[in-house]
C-alpha cells in the first residue's frame, strides 16, 4: 500500500487522446512505472510529441525562444520555461519570448528581474 491510503489496483489511471492520430491511452503502466508526484501525463505528452510531432490533445506547450539566435525551447510547464528563459537571457545577454499557452506573452531581457520588468 502507498503513503496515500491507496493501493496502486485503488488508483484511476489518466487518460490521453489524440485526435490526430486517433486514438486513446489509458497511462496505467506510466503510472505505475513512476513515482508519486512522476507527472504521467506530462511525460507522455512530451515523448508523444518527440515521436509524432505533435502534442496530445488539451496539452500545449510554453515556448521559449530566443531573439536573437536560433535558440528556443519548449516545456509543460511555466516554471521551466521561464528559467530556460531567465537562464538564456542571463548567459547570452539575449532577450527571450516566452510564449504562453494561453494569455500574453512576456519578453526576458538580460535586465529583467525574472518577472519580464
């Protein structure tokens, strides 16, 4: 039994579709392959996107890029797309868009305190 209370047969595995690919997966053996807190979901968005080049449905991504050089990068997440960003900016003293999936984007300048000011 786990620290939650829950055995790992008690647990609801997530499910991801793709309409581009049509198709369904239910993540039990994700799931089960990583630890608590392993973020399944997110995992196999980005080797689903690695393989087909495309993302799994409801999933976009925070893009970075660079604009100055040909640099970008993209996660699932904000907190690492803006220390990609804030990162970049700092060692090559380049100005990075950060994309968001929804809302305004922002820019990292070199300056910037790491909230795009």
């Amino acid at each position: 039994m786990s620290d939650d209370g829950f055995s790992n047969d008690d647990r609801e595995a997530p499910t991801v579709s793709c309409e581009r690919c049509g198709r369904e997966w239910t993540l039990d053996r994700e799931v089960d392959d990583l630890d608590a807190g392993g973020h399944a979901i997110e995992q196999f968005a980005l080797d689903h996107e690695r393989h087909t080049g495309h993302y799994p449905d409801d999933v976009t991504p925070w893009v970075g890029r660079c604009q100055r050089c040909p640099d970008g990068e993209r996660f699932l997440s904000e907190r690492s797309a803006r220390r990609w960003a804030e990162s970049h900016a700092r060692h090559t003293r380049h100005a990075v868009r950060l994309e968001a999936p929804r809302g305004p984007d922002d820019v990292i300048s070199p300056e910037s305190d790491g909230n795009g000011q």
